[in-house]
C-alpha cells in the first residue's frame, strides 16, 4: 500500500501572503519522507466539513503548476476538480501544461461537484440533479483523453463542443492517469470502470469500502475491463499518538475543524486498521491534512507506514 497526503486547509502560516510557502513546504516534506502522492483542493471557497467558507484558499490548478516545479518525484492532483468549474477543453490544456512542468507526474483527478454555493457564488450553472452532473463529467472526460490523444479534436457532446481544436504540446504521460472521485453505485462507479485508471473514495469505512469495489468489480465486468488495472485509493483524515494519555492530551489541544469525520487513535490501532483497508483493496491510502497536524504525518512515517511499504 502506498500514501499520500491531501492537502485540505491552507492556514499552516497565519499570513495569507506565506500560503503557497507552507504548501510548497508540505508538498516537500512529504516528497522526503516517503509519500507518493500530494494532492490539494479544488475549490474556490472552503468547503463544509472542513472549515468556514470565508478561510483563505488558492486556486488549485495555479498551486499545482508552482508544486510541479518545486518537486522532483511526488504524484501531484487535484482532489478533485468538479466538472462545472471549467471548460473541459481548457482543463485539459491547463492539466497538459501542468504535467509537462511536473515531468510526467500530474494525475486528473476530477468529479461531478456538489458545492451547490460555491456554483453560485462564482457564477457557474449547477444542475440540481446529480445525474447530469455525473453524466457532464463522463463527458468532460472523453472529450480531455482525445484532445490529449489526437492530433485535431472535433467533439459534439450533449454538454461539450470543440471544433477540430488544437492542444500542443501534448502531456508526457500518453495520457495521464484520471482518477474519478465518488461512491455513487450506479452512476459513478460505472464511470470510474469505463474511464477512469484510478478510483477515490472519501472517509468511506472497512465494510464499505469492501462493498464499492464490489460493485465496481461488477462493473469492470459488464464493461469487460480489468478491475485490478484501476488503482482504488481513499482519502481520511488520521490523527495519531503513541499511546491513550498521549491521545487525550492531543484531543484537548488540537480541537477538529468543521465535522469532517477521521480516524482518531493510537499508532497501534491505526496499524490495524490501515491493514483492514489493505485487505479491502486499498492500493493508495491518503492522508487528509486538515489539522496541521504535524505530530501524525510523522508518526505516519516512522511507524505506520513501514509496515505496509
């Protein structure tokens, strides 16, 4: 099993003006210390859960262009980008270009979006079923894999339309990975078995962890597509100490952000879940970085992750 480090919150430095510093910093670290992933948000304001809207955040798809020149081997993506923030022709040029700065190392993670007020505020249209949103996204894909695919693009979707468009350079990755993040049963994880090379699910626990990749084993199946060929990742927040009165000093002092829920307990506990995640088919375990929390990214490395790399 592999890790990784999501990077939810921004305010490692109390100075807005240092958030691409400490981000660069973690990124880094992270790179350092054996972690083969380092994704951020893609969002334009903070998204429940996980802090107040009015938190200071960056643009993505900017941060990573700056991560992909500061590191030297770590996977980069955003986690995820929803389809309605940009056009799928200019994401796929955008992420061309970000993976031509990172040398090969971009994945496109993306999903159908749901920050309904984040859709307003920025003046994007947000189709109230979820259906549409996933069918947009499916979408959005075929048309990226073929502008990074084909010499001239010409796509007349339900949604999209490019007109015998041009996107050179090409990625070095031919293409890069695209990782779609969900749960749902019968849209998404469809999806997932039809494009995708890697899937994500987020704060999902054991027993349901086990059952979505049986339904999306089945659905390799119907779609005859080699299930063990797509990598399943999960994102979870994990706050670490060594033993129970360290964990209920680190309790007290290190208060949760917003109400996204995590894993909360000693190294030992983590070991044994994280080899429940394993036995489950989790390939790539990502660490949600919303506390800053620097205690547990370490203890992640020096205790925690020996046992599964």
């Amino acid at each position: 099993m592999k890790f990784g480090i999501h990077h939810a919150s921004w305010l490692d430095s109390p100075d807005p003006a240092e958030i691409f510093e400490t981000t660069r910093a973690k990124a880094q670290w992270a790179e350092d210390h054996g972690f083969t992933w380092f994704s951020v948000m893609d969002h334009m304001i903070q998204i429940p859960g996980v802090g107040p809207p009015q938190e200071p955040i960056l643009e993505g798809w900017t941060v990573l262009a700056g991560l992909a020149a500061a590191t030297r081997r770590i996977r980069l993506a955003t986690l995820v980008t929803a389809v309605g923030y940009r056009n799928p022709a200019l994401l796929a040029k955008i992420a061309a270009s970000v993976d031509i700065i990172s040398r090969g190392r971009l994945t496109l993670g993306i999903g159908a979006g749901f920050f309904e007020d984040e859709y307003r505020q920025y003046g994007w249209a947000f189709p109230p079923k979820a259906a549409t949103r996933i069918r947009q996204m499916e979408e959005a894909v075929e048309l990226i894999l073929k502008m990074w695919t084909e010499p001239r693009t010409t796509f007349h979707g339900r949604y999209f339309q490019v007109e015998d468009a041009i996107l050179e350079p090409k990625p070095v990755q031919k293409p890069p990975p695209v990782m779609i993040a969900g749960g749902g049963e019968q849209m998404t994880l469809r999806a997932v078995a039809r494009l995708a090379d890697a899937s994500n699910l987020a704060r999902s626990d054991v027993a349901e962890t086990r059952h979505k990749h049986a339904v999306l084993r089945q659905h390799c199946d119907d779609l005859v597509r080699d299930y063990d060929r797509i990598e399943k990742t999960l994102v979870l927040r994990w706050m670490l100490a060594r033993d129970e009165a360290a964990l209920a000093a680190k309790r007290e002092r290190l208060v949760p952000r917003g109400t996204s829920p995590g894993f909360v307990g000693t190294v030992s506990q983590a070991i044994d879940l994280m080899g429940q995640y394993r036995d489950a088919g989790i390939d790539l375990m990502i660490h949600s970085d919303g506390l800053h929390d620097v205690e547990s990214r370490e203890l992640l490395v020096s205790d925690v992750m020996p046992h599964f790399t």
